[in-house]
C-alpha cells in the first residue's frame, strides 16, 4: 500500500463499501503471516461485494494456507475464486467450510453437459447399483460445488449476457443429475424399489433447459411394474420413491438444501395422485386436462429416472400439445391466467419484478409460447422447448421478424443475466430488482454497469418487451395482406388466419380483409394505421368481440378518413386509442351512437367529457339549439341529436367504468326530464295551450331509468282548464310525445301515459283537482303502489306537486294496508309473471319477472312501503335502495335480508344495462350465447373467460333475493 495512505482509505478508494472493516480484516491477516497478504487489491475491481470477498479470501488462507499459497500464485485461479466469493454469500460459505472444493476453480470451468454432470455427480456421491447410502449430504456439496463452477464460467465471462442462455441450460443439466441421484438416495429407503420402473418428466424451466440459480424444479411422475410386478404396487412403489426423493431434496442440514421439488402441474394438480401410469396419464389428457395443462406440457422432457419411460409420456402428451391453440377459449384462458398472476403482484413490487411483471421474463415466454402454439400444429420446426429455441425457430419460420426476434432476443437475454446474479447474490428464490442501494450497486457491478445504467437498462428492457409484444402478434397480420416486403417475415395467408383464429376471431377471413382494407394505399392514412393497428388488433384481442370491435373501427376510419384530427389523435394519444378498441370490441350500442356522428370519439379524451350533465345544464343546451333553429323540424331534430350526444357520453363512461348503476340511472333519468321539456317547448310552436305538469313514474320517477327504459308518465293541468283549453292541452302533449318518440335515426324516448287514472281509456290530461277525485273515490290499491314512485319530472313542476300533494294520504295510507288490499297486490303480481314472462323464456333467467329478479325486489319493498311509510316519513322515496337501506335501518327489515334484495336488484338492473349495450338492443332475459355473455361479464367486472362465474353469481344472487321474497312478500 502506498505510505501516504492509511488503510483504511485505500480501501475505500477501490470502492469497499465498509472499508474500516475491511481494513481490520486486512490487518489482521497481516498479524497472522506478519506480513502483507499476497495479494494485489485491483483483483477486487470486477468482484460485486468486495468486502465479502476479502473477508472470505482471508478465512480460506486461515483454514488452509497451503491450498491459499498454490491459489494466490496463479492469478487466474485466484480471480475465478474472488468472483465466487463476492458473488454468493452462500457459496462464499461453501468454500470457507470446505477450501478442498475451490479446486474445481483452478482450470477455467467450461460446459459440461448432461452427461458431464451426471458423472461428477456418480463420481461424488458413489451410488453402488443404482443405490446411495447416506443423509445426503454428499448430494447436497455436490450441488453446491457445481453451482461454485457454473457461478464462476457466469461471473467471469467478458459479456454476461453472450452466456445467458447456456448458463440456464447448464443449471437444468445440474438439475438432471441432481434428480438421478437423489433417486438412488431413494431407493435406499424404498424396499422392492426394483418392482417399479419410475420415470421424473423436467417441467417449467426444467424441462425447458432454461433453470435459474435457485427455483422450484418442476416435475411429474410415471411410472409402470417391472417385469413380473403388479401395476397396483408398483404405483404404491413408485410414489414411495417420489416422496422421498422430494424430501431429500428440499431438506436442510449443515451442508444447506438443493430445491423444492414441485408436481403441483400434474394431472389434477395437489389433488391428483403423485404418480400415474401412462394408461391413467393417457385417459385424463384425452378427457379432461384444461388448456393451460397441455401448455405446461410443451416443456416436458425425461430427466431422471428411466429415461425410456419418460419418453414414451412425452410420445404420448406431445402431439396434444399441439392441439391445444384450436381448442376452444385457448388464448382467453392462457390470458386470465397471465393477467391474474400480474393481478397478485404487491404494488410495491410491481415495477421491479424481473419475472413475473409487464414486460418481464414470463411476458416473452408467454408471447413464444403462444407463437408456437398457434402455429406448432401445422409447422413441425416450430416444436421446441426453450424460450430462446422457440424464438429462433420462429424467427427463421417466418413468424417473427429478424429484427424484432433480435431484440427481443436481447431483451430476455438481459433479463434472464439479471435474474442470475440477483439469486446468486443470497441464493434464494427471488426476482426482484434490489431497492437497497449496496445490494444493487453489487448486482450492477457483476454485470459490469454502475446501479444507475441497471436501472435505466432494466426500465428499457421492460418497454422493449411491452412493445415487441404488439409488433410480433400484430405485425405480421399486416404484412400478410399488405404484400409489403417485411423484414424476414414470411407469413401465409393460411398461418394468418391460424393467428386471427388463436387470437379470438371468430371470421378470421374477414378480420383480415378488414386490416387489408385499413391498410391499403401509400398516402399518410394508411402509413398511420399500419402504426396504429398492432396496439389496436392487441386491444381488439383482449375484448369479448374482436370481430365486431375491428368492423366497427374500420366502419369509423372510413367515416372520418379524411379527418385530421382522427387518426393523429389516436396514434398520439394511446389512451384513446386503447379506450376505442376496449368500446368497439364490447358494445354494440355505443357504436351505433359514434356511427351517427363519429365526432363523439373525442370524449374519449378526457374524463371531463364523460362527465354526464345534469337535468338544468341538458334543459338550457337543449332549449338554446332549438331556438337556433327557425325550422320546427330542424328544432327536432337539434333536440334529438343532444340526446344522442348525451346517451353516448353516459354509455361511455359506463362502458369504461366511469359511471356506477346509480349514476347512469341519474343521468339516464335527468335526460328524459330535459328531453320531455325540450319536446314540450318545440311543440309549443305549433299550440298555443295551457301550461302542463309531468309526473314522473316507474323508473323515471324512480331516477332508476335503463338505456331501454320508456318514460312512464302522467299529464297534469291547472284547476278550472276545460273545454278548448283542454283539447289544446292534449294536442301539444301529442306533439311533444311525437317529437321525442317518433321513430328515428336517433334513439327514441317512448312516453307511456297508461299508468294514467282510467289507463288508455282516460284523457291524457287532466285537473289537479280530477287527479285527487279520481285517486279518493275510484282508484285501486296498485295505484297506490304505482304512485309511490311518482315525483314532478318535466314542465310546470308546481302543477305536478299539487297533484302529489293531494294523494298524500293515498299513497301512504294511515295504518297501512288491509288483508284484503294485500292479497289484491299478491293477485296481481302473480298474474303479471304468469302472464308476461314470454314462451320459451325460463323463468329463472328472465331477469325481470324472474324469481328473485327486479319485479320481486321492488314489489317487495314497496309493499313494506306501503304498510309503513305514513308513520316514517323517510320511507317516501320514489327510489328503490334508498327505501330498502331505510327499512333495514328502521329495523323493518332484517339487515341480512336487505343485502340480499340489494344485491340482487343492483345484478339485475346491472345486467339489463350491459345486454342493451353490448346487443345495441334491448332484452330481459340472461342471453344464452358466449359472445354476448363474455362481453357482458366484461362490462360487470368479470375477468375475461369468466361469463360463467357470472351466470353461476347471477343465480346465486337471485335465489337468495327469491328466498327473502317468499319470506317477507308472499308469506309476511
């Protein structure tokens, strides 16, 4: 050391990180030899934790100086040794517990393969007949001393990255004969082990030859008798010995542990029997393997064990593999599993995990693995195990472009030296980027970077990876209709109809024709959608519909093709974009809406544009465009187009999820009042008449109204109106009913007036004072329950709340209900479900008249209403949860009871919602089809591929609502 330094500063000058501690190792080896150790500090530059090596290094000299002295005077050996000491606490340890085992460091390790392995194992462990004696320990230093070699080739090679993948391969090898002898362990434990013929297939990484430092390993078993034994027993046999070997495996003793042995993906997962013979393997993946089995079988490979029978599993399972991209609900599957393991990634880890997050490692074997598979079953090159194997056949296939397969290439190649040295750092099972500063600072330097150019390499690498995903699935299908020279892409028609089909289009042929229309020409429109249409096919793809979402957007590109705001905003702003594809691909209502006027499409750039307006801002905006208009028609049709407008935008921000139940009830309800108004105004140029009240009833009084909802009503007029004033009256509210629900291009808004006193054989009008004769003398106890949900909905408000005012006692009678007037409720409700529940409906699935559906949950309420609302004022809400909340409260209601009825009118009303948007139609009934089911378990919440969880919570709800109606309205 030089002498104007101390120690102490030396060694943090060459970047110890506690460099007092280090200097009290250093001087304490110098007390010991009484002298300098021979050693030349810039041997510790390249090491990642330099104070872990030094302090190591001197531990070795102490234990053995004289393997210390022939290591220190060969620099090369040396600096293979430092590597493995900074570079692995544990295997730091191994070597400071063992200074015999860094002989293996003194010639330059280099591949061994398979089979090399296996005899550096035999040769350790001494297994005499295919038996091992002994706790294992001879395995377990065995291991550890492969790893030491392989840790060593990985740390000092000149570009980390250029050995990625054989370091991988190196590890399964290591892997293999690991699992070969600790069967021999086994067999020593298993009497009449000879009776079975046991076979370990290497699953996952394993299998694929791809093995991290430290991981699970997994495997499955077959096994079948040996000549002259039983089936029976050999199985019994047989799962013996897989027990114990997974138990050698993963125990702990004073020489550590090796892995976990994993046969969780086994025929029927932890549930299944551990080992099967090849007849029960072959029967469960005929019958009843699911798709992402027959994807955990693309890597299956003998590793252990009797190799012969191994093979003879793979034979079997492989040409299923194959299949598995036909097979229905494929990709749908493979994506709720990748999107539920990013699902139950921590927030705060979601960024830094190397293998399981956006852009990471199992993001490219997932996209390789999908190209194989969709492809695989008609290209025999395309039929290999490993990630970077898949992705070379692909590339030279034709699949993948030379360019793109390359840096995907580069991407996981990082990834996966990443991944190493984090492992080897503990040698624990982790995927995480360090968040502590020394902890990084040591991974970065054993790739040869400071902490700072980590972190940006591995930010980019995850970008690279999201990107690449769009351009390798999407890409091509342009390329294959585009006849566009591309780079090394050869895919054919019949390979990008394969593709579509995978991708979850139904009419493959036509999606194509549809990008090839998008695409066709040379001007700035279609370079624009060539950029554009990977990231929207993708979108399309994850949507319950792709077929419809790909017309749609086709059918809007052509509408606002010459447009310059369309195409730029969406390629610029991604966001939109990526909102465009999610409502294309799920409802049919909302895109008949932007079809009438595509402009509508900016609302999706922002979510102040989605914000519904309330009933005085639709009122003003409406009343504003009709005077601009001198044309009564052209008023019209200005009052209609705002509607249009406004039902997209409340449509939008339910699609997106924006805008809960309640809300779009609101909005829906304050769009008929100012629909009504306007209406009521523009007629007012044709008649002069009387002012008119508008009460509100059913789901517009209610302020529950759906997208198919009609406007139940009833007209109102002042006292002492008669005669010519009165036929006037009548004509402009014919006018107004006519002006807002005549049919149309735009939507309609159907006004209903048969709830009026008398029904259709009433006047349409009538006198405060006519109302409060009609309802005290004539009425009958369903009007009574009709007007509990009446309220002044639109024109002269003041005229409807007399008329309310008058029926004060009507509808919330004093003492409540009689047994008679009870029953009369009862009769007509059954005789309603009897009566409109249409043929060929099962009643069950009719989400109106329904058991358990709206037609119960509200009659049942309303009823409680009726027989208690006189006495608790709270309860004369015209709205249905804000009463069932109330009764619950008021102890009328059990608790329990109210959360049933809630729950099942919210599923309800929320799937009548979503079958309107996602059909652009109308229904009461829960459809039958998949499509239209998936799309609508998409707009509920569901994941994709799980319509049938929602069908299966539909029932659920609904029986538990039909149980508390029999309690409380049939029987109470």
């Amino acid at each position: 050391m030089s002498r104007y330094q101390s120690q102490t500063g030396e060694f943090a000058r060459r970047g110890f990180d506690s460099a007092t501690a280090s200097a009290a190792i250093w001087e304490k080896w110098q007390r010991r030899i009484d002298g300098d150790p021979p050693l030349d500090l810039a041997i510790f530059e390249p090491v990642a934790d330099r104070d872990l090596a030094l302090d190591s290094l001197e531990r070795i000299s102490s234990a053995d100086p004289s393997l210390f002295e022939r290591i220190a005077a060969d620099p090369a050996w040396l600096g293979r040794v430092v590597l493995v000491l900074g570079g692995s606490s544990v295997l730091a340890q191994t070597l400071v517990r063992h200074p015999e085992e860094a002989e293996i460091l003194r010639e330059e390790p280099g591949p061994r393969g398979r089979d090399g392995w296996l005899d550096f194992f035999t040769a350790r462990v001494e297994p005499v007949d295919g038996v091992a004696s002994g706790n294992g320990d001879a395995l377990r230093l065995a291991n550890r001393v492969a790893l030491i070699a392989i840790a060593a080739r990985d740390l000092g090679a000149p570009d980390p990255l250029a050995v990625a993948d054989d370091i991988a391969r190196e590890l399964a090898h290591v892997a293999d004969a690991v699992l070969e002898l600790s069967l021999a362990y086994a067999r020593a434990e298993v009497p009449g082990w000879e009776k079975a013929r046991l076979a370990v297939l290497a699953l996952g990484k394993t299998g694929a030859e791809e093995l991290n430092y430290i991981s699970d390993v997994d495997v499955l078993y077959v096994a079948e008798p040996a000549d002259g034994a039983d089936a029976e027993e050999a199985v019994t046999v047989a799962t013996r010995l897989a027990a114990a070997q997974a138990r050698l495996c993963s125990a702990h003793t004073a020489e550590g542990t090796i892995w976990q042995v994993d046969s969780a993906l086994r025929p029927e997962g932890k549930a299944g029997p551990l080992v099967r013979t090849l007849a029960s393997c072959r029967a469960y993946y005929e019958r009843w393997a699911k798709n992402w089995e027959f994807q955990a079988m693309l890597k299956a490979r003998p590793a252990a064990g009797d190799l012969a029978l191994g093979q003879a599993f793979v034979d079997l399972v492989w040409p299923m593999v194959w299949q598995a991209g036909e097979r229905p609900e494929f990709l749908a599957e493979v994506r709720v599993m990748r999107e539920r393991v990013i699902s139950l990634i921590p927030a705060k880890q979601a960024e830094v995990e190397i293998k399981l997050g956006s852009g990471g490692l199992r993001d490219t074997e997932f996209s390789v693995q999908l190209l194989q598979l969709v492809h695989g079953r008609a290209d025999e090159r395309l039929r290999v195990r490993g990630t970077f194997s898949g992705l070379r056949a692909l590339v030279g296939s034709g699949y993948i472009g030379r360019a793109d397969g390359a840096e995907m290439a580069d991407a996981y190649r990082f990834q996966r030296a990443l991944e190493h040295r984090v492992q080897l750092r503990r040698l624990r099972r982790t995927h995480l980027v360090p968040d502590d500063e020394t902890a990084l600072s040591h991974v970065a330097r054993s790739l040869g970077l400071t902490s700072d150019e980590l972190r940006t390499r591995w930010r980019d690498s995850t970008r690279r990876v999201r990107r690449l995903q769009q351009r390798i699935f999407f890409s091509p299908l342009l390329d294959a209709v585009s006849h566009v020279p591309a780079d090394g892409l050869r895919l054919t028609p019949e390979a990008a109809t394969t593709r579509m089909h995978a991708l979850g289009f139904a009419d493959p042929q036509a999606a194509l024709g549809h990008i090839q229309s998008l695409i066709r020409g040379t001007d700035r429109r279609a370079e624009i959608q060539r950029q554009l249409l990977p990231a929207m096919l993708e979108w399309f793809a994850e949507g319950p519909n792709p077929d419809f979402g790909l017309l749609a957007f086709r059918q809007l590109s052509e509408a606002l093709g010459t447009t310059s705001w369309y195409l730029r905003t969406l390629r610029d702003e991604g966001y939109m974009a990526h909102r465009l594809a999610r409502i294309a691909s799920t409802s049919r209502y909302v895109v008949d809406l932007l079809k009438r006027n595509p402009d509508h499409i900016q609302m999706l750039a922002g979510n102040d544009d989605l914000r519904p307006r309330t009933a005085e801002e639709l009122t003003e905006a409406m009343t504003r465009a009709a005077a601009r208009q001198d044309d009564p028609d052209k008023a019209v049709a200005s009052v209609r187009a705002l509607r249009r407008a406004e039902l997209c935008r409340i449509a939008l921000s339910d699609v997106l999820g924006l805008a809960d139940l309640a809300a779009v009830g609101t909005a829906l309800s304050d769009l008929a009042s100012a629909t009504v108004d306007a209406g009521l105004q523009v007629a007012r140029r044709r008649v002069t008449a009387p002012e008119v009240g508008v009460i509100a009833l059913g789901r517009w009084g209610g302020r529950e109204m759906g997208y198919s909802s009609d406007a139940d009503c009833m007209f109102v007029v002042a006292d002492g109106t008669e005669g010519e004033d009165l036929a006037r009256a009548t004509e402009l509210i014919r006018h107004a009913t006519e002006i807002v629900g005549k049919p149309g291009p735009d939507p309609a808004l159907v006004i209903d007036t048969d709830l009026r006193p008398e029904g259709k054989g009433g006047p349409q009008a009538r006198t405060v004072s006519s109302y409060a004769t009609y309802y005290g003398k004539w009425a009958s106890t369903w009007e009574a329950q009709m007007l509990l949900r009446a309220r002044p909905g639109a024109g002269d408000r003041a005229l409807a709340e007399a008329v309310l005012d008058g029926v004060e006692g009507f509808r919330y009678p004093e003492g409540g209900l009689t047994r008679e007037q009870v029953g009369e409720i009862r009769r007509l409700k059954s005789r309603m479900e009897t009566e409109r529940i249409p043929k060929g409906v099962p009643r069950e699935r009719h989400l109106k008249l329904g058991p358990g559906g709206l037609s119960d949950v509200e009659w049942t309420v309303q009823l409680l209403q009726l027989r208690h609302a006189h006495d608790h004022p709270g309860l004369r809400t015209t709205s249905t949860l804000p009463a069932l909340r109330l009764l619950a409260q008021l102890e009328l209601l059990p608790q329990a009871q109210a959360v049933r009825l809630e729950e099942a009118w919210v599923r309800a009303s929320s799937l009548r919602d979503a079958i309107m948007l996602v059909r652009g139609r109308a229904g009461d009934a829960l459809p039958a089809g998949f499509r239209e089911l998936a799309a609508i378990s998409v707009l509920l919440g569901y994941g994709p591929g799980e319509a049938s969880r929602l069908l299966d919570d539909t029932r659920r709800l609904l029986r538990r609502a039909g149980d508390v109606v029999d309690a409380v309205f049939w029987k109470g």
